[in-house]
C-alpha cells in the first residue's frame, strides 16, 4: 500500500477517534436534561431557593438525596474522585394533580414520579451553582403539565435568588 494512503488512512482514523472521543465526552448531556447556572450563587442559597419554590407551588416539602456526599463516602471503596462535587443534592417532589393527569393517559408514567431537580456546584466554583433536571418528553397534556410546573419552580428559584 502506499505510504500517502496509510498516512491519509491514519489520519482519517485519528479523526474519527477524536470525534467519537467529543461525542462521548463526559462534559456531554444526557439527553433531554436541562441545566441553568447561577454564577455568582453559592449552592446553600440556591438550594434553600429551590426549596422554597417546590413549596411555593403548593407541594409539600421536597425529599432531599445527598448525592454528592454518596459519591464522597463511598470513592474509597470505588476507586471514583471524592470531590466530583462541591455540593450536590436531589430535590425530588410530587404534585398529586400532575401525577394523576399523566397517569390517567397511561398507568405506566408513575415511573415520571417523582419528579427531580438537581442543585450542585463544582469544587473549583463554590459560589456559582447550577440546577440540573430532565422534563419529561411526553406529548401529551400531562407532559405539558409537568413541563410546566417544572418551569415554574425553575423560574420561582432564580427569582428567590435575584435572578429574575
């Protein structure tokens, strides 16, 4: 074979790694998750905000997950970084009149509740902190609700911490 054909070969194939590498990034989203950041907002503040919020809408007090302290207590045994997150925490929460709008479509959406928004910030940014959650891509007028109310609680948190 000739050497510009290999060359233009490995070439080619460095390319596709490099693609293939960006396309798999860790930095990539997952699909359908939606994020905002909160430059400048340490993670307390807009944690207690979007607390505050859920409640707000009239749901009772959301269940918090510590997840970033998960990951910290158990790096040890897993061989993970203890500090992926500065602070992490799921909110999760339920509204009882969305939750029976998407199940009255379909029985099998009680696997949507309950719903989820992720507040964190990241060891080398304390003080700008980010929210993290997935609506769901239901085409339906409980999709639209939850979309909604998510919306909502989104908006009512940046409004608590200055934002809107």
């Amino acid at each position: 074979m000739p050497r510009r054909l290999l060359r233009a070969l490995r070439l080619a194939a460095i390319c596709c790694a490099l693609a293939l590498a960006a396309a798999t990034s860790s930095s990539a989203l997952a699909e359908g998750i939606v994020v905002e950041h909160f430059p400048g907002v340490p993670f307390a503040d807009l944690r207690e905000a979007l607390a505050d919020a859920i409640t707000d809408e009239g749901l009772s007090a959301p269940v918090v997950s510590r997840f970033g302290a998960m990951l910290e207590r158990t790096a040890p045994d897993l061989g993970h970084d203890p500090a992926l997150y500065g602070d992490a925490e799921v909110l999760s929460f339920c509204s009882a009149g969305v939750a029976a709008r998407l199940v009255a479509e379909a029985r099998e959406h009680i696997a949507l509740c309950p719903l989820s928004i992720a507040v964190y910030s990241l060891p080398h940014t304390p003080r700008d902190a980010t929210l993290a959650w997935r609506p769901p891509t239901l085409d339906s007028p409980g999709g639209d609700a939850v979309r909604a109310l998510m919306a909502r609680i989104v908006s009512g948190a940046a409004r608590l911490v200055g934002r809107r």
